[in-house]
C-alpha cells in the first residue's frame, strides 16, 4: 500500500503540499506553467550551475529528483529560504523513499548557495508517518474530479500558477 503511494507522487508533488494543493492537483495533471516562470528559470540555473563538480538530478523511480547525493548525503539545491521548511519536508521524503529501499544511514542537506547556508537534514522519530499521513492526503487531493479553490497567500503573487488562478 505505502509502496502504491510513493510510485505516483513526486518530490515536487510533495513538497507543493505544504503550500497550496490546487498546485498539487495541477501539477499531477500535467498543468505546468513554470517552464514560462522567470522564477524557476533563475531557480534551475543555480541548481544547474552550483556545485558544478557534483552529479546533479539523480532520479529514483522516474518520479524524485535529488539534486546530488554525495557522501551518503542527499544535498537539495534552493535559490532563497523562502520557503525553508517546505524544503527540508521534501528532503525528509527523499530520505523516507530511500529508506523503502534499504537506505538506513543516510541523511539530507538543504544547501542555499545565495546565503552560503547549509542545513543538516534527518529522519526524525514520527516522520515517517507524517509523511504517510501527507501522501494519503495528496491523494486523495489528486483523485478529485475539481480543482482546489483559490488559496489566496502572499506567495500566490509570486507562483508561476498566477495567472491562471487569478486572471
């Protein structure tokens, strides 16, 4: 069960759930705008061109995307810590998919390169099961028929949704 989740719920999926679940509802529907975003353009740049040594975008089941592993440390890549606590949640699921895969000692790191800023990343007793608790709540988002209705946050004007959902 816990298996069937992991499978249709990406990283970004997941990491969209602690902002605004009609992003969630049309990203997994395949309704993307941010290929046309200045934002995440400015955002895919530092992550492709900061730690250029390091591998980036190793893939895990075609659905998460870790910026670079090194060291047995899962590294994720921002361009500000805006939303930092949305980052390190989605670092949590990456460690808590590679723990289904028998990956017992590994950590993450939230790395900032604009601030020079690191962040030890760990599993924590309960996260697995907020985690569960959160796919079970994306899901159930993604099988609706309707999209979620207008969250109207401050970070709405910034979203690379915005004009569809206000204009």
């Amino acid at each position: 069960m816990m298996r069937e989740n992991i499978n249709y719920v990406t990283g970004t999926i997941y990491s969209y759930s602690f902002l605004c679940m009609r992003k969630v509802w049309l990203s997994y529907h395949n309704l993307s705008f941010e290929g046309e975003s200045e934002l995440v353009k400015i955002g895919k740049f530092i992550d492709e061109n900061t730690y250029a040594n390091q591998k980036h975008n190793f893939m895990i089941d075609n659905k998460v995307n870790i910026d670079f592993l090194k060291n047995n440390v899962v590294h994720e890549i921002k361009k500000s810590d805006k939303e930092k606590q949305m980052a390190i949640n989605q670092i949590k699921y990456y460690l808590f998919i590679l723990k289904q895969y028998g990956f017992d000692d590994i950590k993450g790191e939230l790395n900032i390169p604009s601030k020079r800023y690191k962040e030890e990343v760990i599993l924590e007793e309960g996260d697995d099961e907020k985690i569960l608790e959160r796919l079970r709540t994306i899901n159930k988002i993604i099988k609706e028929k309707n999209i979620p209705e207008v969250i109207n946050k401050s970070a709405c004007k910034k979203c690379a949704y915005y004009e569809f959902c206000y204009i």
